[in-house]
C-alpha cells in the first residue's frame, strides 16, 4: 500500500528523554510505510530501481538444452566401458546454427559450446578427451551420463518467480531479466528528497569575500548520499535565518518531494527556526538520541509531508544520515527495512570508552584489523573521506585495546 504518513507516527512514548539507537530505529521500522506510487518502465531502464511486485520469468533459461563445451554429442548408451571409436557424421552444431537432422545412434556429430542439443545426442565428450582419427573420435571408458549437457529450463523455468516485491534492481540482475524475457516490470516510483541547508553564515561559493562565510559542505554530501540511496532530489538551496524565508522553503519542498531533509536549526536557540515553525504545525518530535556524533533529531510534517531534521554539523549529518535516514527512505520507498550488515574485526586502536551512547567511530579497515580517524572531533570533516566504514560501540563503557574484536560496517554496507 501507498500513501501518507500518520502524523503522530513520530511520537515516541511520553517520558522518553534519551532514546537508545536501537529504540529509535525500532520506533522508525513500526511507524513508517510505503508512500510512493508505481509505475511500469522498460527492463533497459530498471537499474537501481525498486520492483513494486513479484516479477515471473517470461521464458526459461537455457531456453533449450545446450552443449556447455566444444566437443562431440553422442548417445551414452552406445559407449563401452573400454575403447571406444564412433563415427563423425557429417555436419555440426553451433550456436545459433542447428544440426540438421537426427545424430545416429552409436555415431557422433561435432559441436560447439552453446549449441543446441541434436535428436539423437544426450551427452557431450569434451573435444580434449579423445583422439581424432580421419572421421573416427577414440577415447576410453564411458564417462557420465548426460555430461557437459545443459538442460532447458536448468537456470529458470519460464513461469518460476526471479526477484520479489521490494527488491532493487543491480547490474547483475539486468543479465536475468534479459535471459528471461522480462521486457517491463512494474516498479515504485523513486523516492523524491528536497534537501535545504540554513544558516546567514553559509555560501555555495568558497570565494565569497565575506570573512566570516563558511561554505556549504551538507548538501553537496546529502544530495550524493541520497542519490546513491536510489532517491530523486530537489534542491532547496540555503535559507537565511529567517523565519518566512525558512518557511518558503520549507512550502517549495512541501509541492515536490516526498519527504524533506534539513540540516541545522533545529534546536531550541534564537535562531532555530526550522524547530520553531515544526512546533507550530503541532507534529514537532525532537528526539534526543543517545548517539555521538549527533544531536536531536527534528522529526515533523509540513503540509503533509515528513520534515528530517539533521544537525549542522556535516559529520554528524553524515552519520546520522547513515543510521536513520538511509533505512527511512528505504522503507518510504517500496524497499523495506534493512539494518547494514557489518562485521567483528580486530582493534588496532586503544580507546576507553564512557557509558551511555551509541558511538560510531570513522574507520578504516587496513588487511585484518581496523584504524579508526586520529581526531573525533566531528569538524574533521575529512575523516569522512579517509575512512571506508564505521566502528559501532554500543551504550555500555568498555575499554578497547589493541587486538580486542569490534563492529566495522564498512560504507558499502549502507550503499556507499
């Protein structure tokens, strides 16, 4: 089913004041659905789309049975468990060229891989088990049955299911819907994402003469990230801390997008007006997430649709994307919920960590231990671009040494 969100589905439980990760994205999982439509495209178009219902293949593959080396097809039950020497008739099989007629029993025909099986052969010998004397191939013993032969139908049969509901398409499955027939397939529409910056001190421009211009790094990230996610995305630019000017944006991305992302403003200072305007549509959840990097998470509607409200700060945004957003949009869009798998690896760094949040390290897996970045402080942005993962560590305090195991989710694993 498609459509709207509830609008309280982003409250959480009354008293709830630091959230644990896994609480928030468990309220997340139950509250959110599908609210994308669907639509039929062309195969040739589909990849990275999400398919809206069970796709059958449309014809079997191998479509017929088919020799799977070069060599000889014959009738295994003409062969001694001793020295065999069989008549070539006259002729071959090829790809895309048939044997004309029947094969003799207890005569052989030349083929190649990918040929059509002829009448008369269940059985291919490989071309480098025998000798080939004039018109006579020689080899010993009987091999197997049914050797080197391809069945019809031995992949796929036509009628049988390929991808369900909610799958996405790859690369590699681009070779199967085209084996098997599969022309058009019904999918959600994408995901549309407007993406809005705030803050007087931001600037796309890094020669802006202003002295105290800091220039926009959280959209050209957000805007990549999301488009990786499989989402179209509206750009909203960056609002001034402006009330009305916030607002105007917030209405722009209101009539084209299925769901809004900002970052910053979203606290409760002077010039926090995306919490501020949240508040009065009455929806305004601020979720405080037991989550280092990260801050409260925003999380309203605006004229129906479901306002992300990220921190500011790009390292926070990035990590916070990582964790909530990408398996929101998921959900949002037709794919389903689906934690990033990660994996238990050694530590090659030391750190003792304090009780009470979920941190998520930048890291880098080196051969078969993991470095995390020299500095956490989440204004080193280019910690982002040295590590290939995160490093998880749940709420309890620990003490990490050298050689102790730990969870890498490398950013593969989020569709990075």
């Amino acid at each position: 089913m498609t459509g709207k969100l509830k609008n309280d589905c982003f409250a959480l439980p009354v008293g709830t004041y630091w959230t644990p990760v896994s609480d928030a994205l468990a309220h997340l999982q139950s509250s959110l659905s599908v609210v994308v439509g669907r639509e039929t495209i062309e195969t040739a178009h589909a990849r990275g789309r999400v398919i809206a219902d069970d796709v059958l293949a449309q014809r079997s593959h191998p479509p017929r049975a088919n020799s799977a080396v070069d060599g000889y097809g014959l009738a295994w039950d003409c062969l001694s468990e001793t020295e065999n020497r069989i008549p070539i008739v006259g002729g071959r099989a090829a790809a895309g060229a048939d044997f004309d007629g029947s094969v003799p029993f207890g005569s052989a025909c030349r083929i190649l891989t990918g040929a059509a099986i002829p009448n008369g052969v269940d059985t291919v010998i490989l071309q480098e088990d025998v000798d080939v004397e004039e018109d006579t191939i020689v080899f010993n013993g009987r091999g197997k049955k049914y050797a080197n032969k391809r069945n019809a139908g031995e992949d796929v049969n036509a009628g049988d299911p390929i991808f369900a509901q909610g799958h996405k398409i790859t690369p590699a499955d681009m070779a199967l819907l085209a084996a098997t027939g599969v022309s058009t397939l019904p999918v959600f529409k994408r995901l549309t994402v407007a993406i809005l910056s705030t803050g007087d001190e931001l600037v796309d421009d890094a020669n802006d003469p202003r002295e105290n211009a800091i220039v926009d790094a959280n959209r050209p990230m957000l805007k990549s990230m999301f488009e990786q996610f499989g989402c179209a995305v509206v750009d909203l630019g960056i609002s001034a801390d402006n009330r009305e000017a916030v607002r105007s944006c917030l209405d722009k991305g209101a009539k084209q997008a299925d769901l809004i992302v900002t970052t910053g403003g979203a606290s409760a200072g002077d010039e926090d007006h995306i919490s501020a305007l949240l508040n009065d549509t009455g929806s305004m959840a601020l979720w405080r997430i037991a989550i280092k990097p990260g801050r409260p998470l925003a999380l309203a509607f605006w004229d129906g649709v479901p306002v992300f409200g990220l921190p500011g700060n790009p390292v926070a945004a990035f990590v916070c994307s990582l964790v909530f957003a990408r398996p929101t949009v998921m959900q949002m869009s037709g794919q389903g919920w689906n934690a990033p798998r990660g994996f238990m690896v050694a530590a090659g760094f030391e750190k003792s960590k304090k009780e009470g949040r979920s941190e998520y390290l930048r890291a880098r897996l080196d051969g078969d231990q993991v470095e995390v970045f020299a500095s956490e402080g989440s204004g080193r942005i280019s910690g982002l671009s040295w590590a290939n993962g995160l490093v998880e560590l749940d709420a309890p305090a620990r003490d990490i040494e050298k050689g102790d195991l730990v969870r890498f989710i490398p950013f593969t694993a989020f569709g990075l």
